[in-house]
C-alpha cells in the first residue's frame, strides 16, 4: 500500500519548483520595476537563489512603483484637477514670488514641487514638542469652518487622547473635520479610537500603501510620512513631529528623552500649497474632494517666500532625492544637514563629497542615541565616505533628534517629513517647506548653531578601532538601507 510519505519527495519537489517560478517572475518584476539598478540586481539574485526567504521578503518590501496613486493623479480624480485648476485661477499675480537677478531663480525646485514660490507668508519655527502641540491645539481650538489633520503615526496615550478630544469637541460644535493617518504608522492605534471620532462626525481615512491587487496586498511600503495640519485655509503645520507622548518628551524610554524635533506655522498663500497636499493624499483614500475651497490671504505685514515640495512613488520622477542632490549642488558656502536616519544612495554620497572638495561647509548632525538599531550600525560605513573628503559628521548627544531640517548658504532653508535614506528619497510620501527669506535661514541657523553646541564630532577611529564583528554588521545593515 502506498502511503503519503511515499510521495513527498515528490511533493515538496514540486512545491520547490512552484516557489521557484514564482520568485523568477519576482525577480522580473523587480528588474522592470525598480528605480535603481542596485535595487533590481540586489532582488533578484535575493529571489533566485533564496526564494524560500526571498519571496515572503519581497512581497512585504518589494516594489519601487506606485501604480494606483499614479494612475489617480493622471486620470480619475477630475474633481480635484478642477479645485486646482480653480485655485490656480483665483491665485493673485501679488502672491507669486519674484527673485532679483542677483538671485537664483530656482526653476528646478519649482518643477520638482509642480507650484510656484509663494510669497506674502508669515512662518515661524516651532521647536520641539510643547510649543508645536500649543500652537496647533490652540489654533484648532479658534477654527470656524474646517480642520485637516494627516499624521504617520498617533498613539493611543495621553497626548493622543488629548487631540482626540479637541477634534470631537471642534466636530460637535460644527467644524468640519477631516482625519487622515497611516495604516501601518498608527497600526497600533485601537478601532475604539477611531470609532468615537467616526460618533462624532469626523471623516476619518486610513493611508493603505499598496496597489489594489492580489500581489500587492501585503507590501508595507508606500507609507504616507506626511504631517500636516491646515486650519480654515489660513494656516498650516508641517514639520517632523508626529501624535505620541515622546513627541513632547514623555517617552518611556529614557535614552529617546527630551525629544529633539522642529516643526513650522505658517500663515499665508503657501497654505494652498499644504493644502491641496492634503487632498490629493484624501481623494486617495476616500475618492472624494472636502468642500474647503476658502483662499488663503496674504499677510499683512510678512512678505516671506516659501515653496511647498510634496514628494512620493507616484511622482514622475525621484522628486525627494533629486531635491536634496540639487541643494548640495547649489551650496557655495555651506550646507548643513540634519536627520535622523543617516543611509544616503551613491548620488548624494558623491553629491556631498564634491560639495567639500570645492570649499563648501559641509556638516551632518545625527542622533547620538538610536530608536532603530539598523539605520544606527549602518551610519558608520559612510564614516569612510564622508569624514576623509572634509565633511564633518555629529553626533547630537542631549536626546534624541528626529528634527528634518536642511540648510544651504544664506538663501534658502528648508524643513519638514523626509528623513536623508532611500525610504523617504523613494518610498514615503513626504512633503517639504523651503524658505527664501533671510529671517527664516536666520531663525534656522541660530536653531542649528545652538544644536550643534548639544553634538560632539564623529572621527574615523569610531569605526576603523571597532571589532571586526561589529564592522561586519555595519555592512549587513548597509545592505538593508533599500528596506530601512
């Protein structure tokens, strides 16, 4: 009598073979679908020679296209072309930035953002947790007609029930509120959550990253990295602070207090810009365009002029990355850099060190303490890459800093979501605010000056005195920067 056992050498044969073909079509994708060579060739030998491994991987973290978002942007949402088409129309030639000829024009960042500079705001930094969530809080509190509110990540504690709260009480008092967040940012955040917030009439939308499709249905990329706030048209926040208790210092973890972050308030005609951010991440999610079609007015007394450069895997081109290549490229005196995850491609790495060997000040300022181990080993492999060019590297040692703040020159500054590593230069939506006015740069470099006084420089001896094991794990998690 033949039994089972008999036939499953011939089982799992087969099974292999199954698993086989399907990480070669994989591997195909990924060699038609990456957006880097390395990507697709670091795939598909993953796929093909561990396809036990490979495939599961893949299916989680692989992919590089945002085919659904894109196809929405080009063709479905008519109802959002036409808010924009109508608030392009209604803009005053008087809100459109001018630059003098002794200026750069930046026509590169105004096609990479697809707006022009608005000038005629008023921006002010917002540093660290306590007076960020004043600011918004009390602004939402004034609000009369409607509030957007879009975040990565909110929590379930003590200042995620806090905003929870402002947002029902605004919502029964007649404020229309729409609520946007990241299904895997806030996927530890309850369905009771969301539920008093649906009770008392709020619109609430979860970002889901993945293309609509079998194949895609567990990838976890794509993550909307985006924080944003817009009261009434008027005015609006963004910056690197999400909806948690660590955010103003209250973390469990010792090693991640006080919080380091920055965000910026701003008021005036570049909220349009944040604004319509918002609805085409809305009409996404929900295939519908809020009526907020209120104007934003220009500033009475402040004449400062920002760009608004949201960024994604549904651009046309690697809009993030090729921001940040264009600003070191543009740097003649300095450009300091400050992120929390430190793991840049090829291009910005070659970027920077041309940048020091023409004379420019380059610096960048990380985290002394890490929240994610991997991105932590892997700065130390471009210790070798940075330090010998005359790029100076620091460690910012009073807390954790998840600040995202770029500074080039006297001319321009810029903060917001997009960290310095291929997940936000290629995977995250993410959205920037650069700054053209000299009292913003200002603000921000006497900002950097005083974090850079909490930071000591980073030497080549921290990497080449380590152990050998430890240099083999920098490595390993270089190899993970794709995925980090």
């Amino acid at each position: 009598m033949v039994t089972m056992l008999e036939y499953l050498p011939y089982i799992l044969t087969v099974l292999y073979v199954l698993l086989e073909i399907a990480a070669i079509l994989a591997a195909i994708e990924a060699l038609l679908n990456s957006r880097t060579s390395q990507g697709a060739i670091a795939w598909s030998l993953f796929l093909i020679m561990f396809p036990l491994f490979g495939l599961p991987l893949y299916l989680i973290f692989g992919g590089r296209k945002f085919s659904g978002y894109l196809d929405a942007r080009r063709s479905g949402n008519e109802p959002l072309q036409l808010l924009v088409q109508k608030a392009k129309d209604q803009l005053p030639k008087s809100v459109l930035a001018e630059f003098l000829p002794e200026e750069h024009d930046h026509v590169v960042l105004t096609r990479l953002a697809r707006m022009p500079f608005f000038s005629r705001n008023k921006c002010e930094l917002l540093i660290d947790g306590k007076k960020t969530f004043d600011s918004i809080f009390k602004c939402i509190n004034d609000a009369k007609e409607y509030v957007l509110v879009q975040f990565f990540i909110v929590k379930n504690d003590e200042l995620g029930r806090d905003f929870q709260q402002l947002l029902i009480k605004k919502a029964n008092a007649g404020v229309r509120i729409y609520f946007l967040y990241d299904a895997i940012g806030s996927h530890a955040l309850p369905a009771s959550y969301l539920t008093e917030l649906n009770t008392a009439g709020v619109e609430v939308g979860a970002f889901r990253g993945s293309s609509h499709g079998i194949g895609h249905m567990f990838r976890v990329n794509f993550r909307n990295h985006r924080k944003i706030v817009v009261v009434d048209g008027h005015t609006a926040y963004v910056g690197g602070h999400n909806v948690g208790d660590e955010y103003v210092g209250k973390s469990k973890n010792p090693d991640l207090r006080p919080w380091r972050d920055t965000h910026v308030e701003v008021c005036g005609p570049a909220v349009l810009g944040i604004k319509l951010a918002f609805l085409e991440d809305w009409y996404w999610v929900k295939q519908t365009v809020p009526a907020v079609n209120s104007m934003p007015c220009e500033h009475e007394t402040e004449n400062q002029r920002v760009l608004v450069l949201p960024s994604g895997p549904a651009d046309e081109y690697d809009t993030c990355g090729l921001l940040f290549t264009e600003l070191i490229h543009t740097a003649r005196q300095r450009i300091w850099i400050v992120s929390p995850y430190f793991v840049p491609d090829e291009t910005i790495i070659s970027a920077l060190q041309l940048a020091a060997l023409r004379g420019v000040d380059v610096r960048i300022m990380l985290p002394e303490k890490p929240d994610h181990y991997l991105v932590y080993l892997a700065k130390f492999t471009y210790l070798q890459e940075t330090l010998p060019f005359g790029i100076h590297v620091y460690s910012y040692q009073a807390g954790f800093l998840h600040q995202k703040v770029v500074l080039v020159d006297d001319e321009i500054a810029g903060v917001g979501t997009a960290n310095f590593d291929n997940r936000s230069f290629r995977l995250n939506f993410e959205i920037t605010l650069l700054f053209v006015d000299k009292k913003c740069v200002r603000d921000v470099e006497l900002m950097l000056e005083a974090d850079f006084k909490q930071c000591r420089k980073m030497e080549l001896s921290e990497i080449e005195q380590r152990s050998v094991w430890f240099k083999v794990l920098t490595k390993i998690a270089r190899l993970f920067s794709p995925v980090l």
